[in-house]
C-alpha cells in the first residue's frame, strides 16, 4: 500500500521565491504542498488550521512589516503543534542563526543556495523527527572538541555530529564502524549528559553548551 505523501506549508515573504519552492516540491512524488503563507503569523494561523506534515519557514521575513520572524514562529509553533517539523530555509547560515532555530524547535536548517536534493531531503528527515541538516550547516556547527574535560567523549561527539545529519542508528553504526546496540548505547549516555530526551534536543543542547565548534 502506497504511503500518502508529506503535506507541506511553504512560509516565506517572497511570491517568487514560494512559487519556485512549490514547483520544486511537488515534482516530487511524496511531497505535497498544501499551503502558502506569506508572514509568521500567517504560517502559524495556517498551520492551526491545516496541521502539515512540515513547515518550511523562512528565517527572517524581511519586507513583512515588522511581524514575528521565522525563529518565532517556530517557537510557537513548537508550542501549539509539537507534532508538526518544521526546517528552517534561509541565506543565513551562520552558527548563531541556526542555533537559535534549533533551540525553538527547528527540526531542519538548509541554505537557500544548495541543491533541491539537500531540500528534499532535510523536509523528509525532519518528518521522521529527526534532525535534518544539509552538510553546509553542519561544517558550521561541528568541528574540534573545544576541551577533553566536556563530558561528552569524543565518540560521543562523533554520534552527535552524525545525528545532526540525520543518520539512522544503523547510519551512525556503519559510519563509525560499530554495532547498533552500542550505538543504542552512546544514545542513552549522550541524552542522560545532556539532560534531554530526544535527538533534537541533543544537538542543540550541545551545541549551546560549546561541546562543538566551527571549523
């Protein structure tokens, strides 16, 4: 039985810029764009109303008139629809831009500059509940240890950074050469460190903390 493709919401100021996304996403056969908005009050009225799968947002919604940015939005969506993904699609990759996205709840962070595949596939990660970014966002966040005394171990570090890309433990295991129950393993030793519950939270939350530096 086919499974039904993902519902998106395509949030960004710029008309052009969501008729040239919606083209791109609904060329594919498991995604579907059911809304456009044009604000982050609007993205978060539609959302109510239409509950996606995803919500693609624009980072900062510059000719808006001063309404909530895209960080915002998040943040009450991550509020009022948990259960939604949304990522973040934006010129600004910058370490501090996606570590404020990613602590109100971005489940994605992908440059509007990249390859429609990195897209793709940074919205069907997010709709598993992983975190889906794009290797670009990635160099930002993850580099050298910035100290042996963190508590995470270098191993550690490693699962974070493969997580941040939306691996699969059977991803991380074969990467890192290592077996899925020990991944399993790293898992519940990096939540417990970091004091959080799911994959998400953990790179974020390792982030905030300076666990991972730019390169």
């Amino acid at each position: 039985m086919t499974a039904e493709p993902l519902r998106v919401l395509i949030a960004d100021d710029h008309a052009v810029v969501r008729a040239g996304l919606r083209a791109l996403l609904d060329g594919e056969p498991d995604l579907d764009v059911i809304a456009e908005a044009g604000s982050g009050e609007e993205a978060v009225r539609l959302t109510a109303q239409l509950m996606p799968d995803v919500v693609l947002m624009d980072l900062r919604f510059g000719s808006s008139g001063g309404g909530i940015d895209g960080v915002e939005a998040v943040r009450r969506l991550a509020a009022s629809a948990p259960k939604v993904a949304v990522v973040m699609l934006t010129s600004f990759t910058g370490r501090t831009d996606v570590v404020r996205a990613l602590e109100a709840g971005a489940r994605g962070y992908v440059p509007k500059a990249g390859p429609p595949e990195e897209l793709f596939r940074a919205v069907r990660t997010a709709a598993t509940g992983s975190v889906g970014l794009t290797p670009e966002v990635v160099g930002e966040l993850v580099g050298q240890v910035v100290s042996p005394d963190h508590e995470l171990s270098g191993r550690e570090i490693e699962v974070v950074r493969l997580m941040a890309e939306g691996r699969s433990n059977r991803a991380i295991a074969e990467a890192l050469f290592l077996s899925e129950a020990t991944v399993k393993t790293h898992l519940v030793r990096i939540y417990r460190k970091l004091k959080v519950s799911n994959r998400p939270a953990a790179v974020s939350e390792a982030v905030r903390r300076g666990l991972l530096e730019l390169t």
